[in-house]
C-alpha cells in the first residue's frame, strides 16, 4: 500500500504559513514575484500527489476523497496564484474558486468529524473547517485588505489551520515509520 499523507499533510502546512505570511504582510507589497516559488511549490506538491490519489485510489476508502481531492483543489489555488502574480493578474479569479473549495473543505471536515475518520477525527475535521473558512472568506479578504485588522486575524486564522496541520503531519510521519517498517512492495516479495 503506498500512503503519502503524511507528505501531502507537510505540504499543507508550508502552504497555509506561506498564505498566512501573504495575508499579514504581503498582499499589499510591491514585490508579489517573491511569492511565485512558494505558492508554485506548495501547489505543485499539492496537485501531484492529489491527482494520483484520486486517479488510483493507493490508501482505503473514502480518505482518498477527503485528502485527495482536497489537495487537488488546494494544489489548483495555491498554482493559479502563482500564475497571477507571474502575470500581474488581479488575483479575484482566484479567490472566487477558493471559496468554493473553501466549501467543500468545510464540507469534508463536517463529515470527517460525523463518521469518526482518522485517529484524531475532530483535530483532522476542525483543520479541513478552518482552512476551508481561508477559501471562504478569501475574496473578502482581498476587498478589505487594507483593513489591518482583518488581515492579522485572517493570517492567525490560517497559521491556526497550519498548526493543526503540523501537529497532524509530523504525528503521521512518526506513525507511518513506525508501522511500515516490514513493509515490502509487491515487486520484491
């Protein structure tokens, strides 16, 4: 069984403290390119790995739809923001298919939560929840950004999320050593 989770899960930890980072000091900067590398990292590693587990389904059930097609959907966000601001584009596009996502995280957390998934079901459902009020409350966001305010409580926000994510990544990289450690592919049985 090939699981990569706990790669997708670090991923989105970099992701959301580079988001935070973005909301708190640089959505209003001059100097957007330097935000191209990390948002075009994180949404690479993001849709890579969210595209094959949604195409071949690698770990059981439903998780593959809870963390695929969510990392498919982060993935898409964080690469179309890197393209706009590689472009000098106005970055409303973008927001608005966040807040959709955004939705559908919620979505996802909710429903994590009610069926009990993962060994830590409400840490996993509240991360999905309040990365999924990030997409959400996106567009808002980029309207009121001069609102310092907003955007010190939006950047705590999704370093929250980013906290949760890290607590849950960095506990899955320590489980999965643990519990693959005789594991061997099918090809070298």
């Amino acid at each position: 069984m090939i699981n990569y989770i706990s790669l997708m899960l670090i991923n989105l930890v970099a992701g959301h403290f580079l988001l935070a980072y973005y909301i708190y000091e640089g959505l209003d900067n001059i100097r957007q390119k330097r935000w191209i590398p990390g948002f075009g990292m994180t949404g690479s590693v993001a849709l890579v790995t969210g595209l094959h587990m949604i195409w071949t389904w690698p770990i059981r059930g439903s998780f593959n739809v809870a963390f695929g097609e969510m990392s498919v959907l982060f993935g898409i966000v964080f690469m179309g923001a890197a393209v706009a601001l590689a472009a000098d584009w106005d970055l409303i596009t973008v927001t608005i298919y966040a807040f959709f996502a955004g939705l559908a995280s919620i979505v996802v957390g909710v429903q994590i939560i009610n069926l009990g998934m993962t060994r830590r079901p409400l840490m996993s459902g509240i991360g999905f929840i309040i990365s999924g009020l990030g997409g959400v409350l996106a567009t808002p966001s980029l309207y009121l950004r001069n609102n310092s305010t907003l955007r010190t409580v939006g950047a705590v926000t999704i370093a929250i999320a980013g906290l949760i994510w890290a607590i849950t990544g960095y506990l899955s990289y320590w489980g999965h050593l643990a519990d693959y450690t005789d594991w061997v592919p099918p090809t070298m049985r």
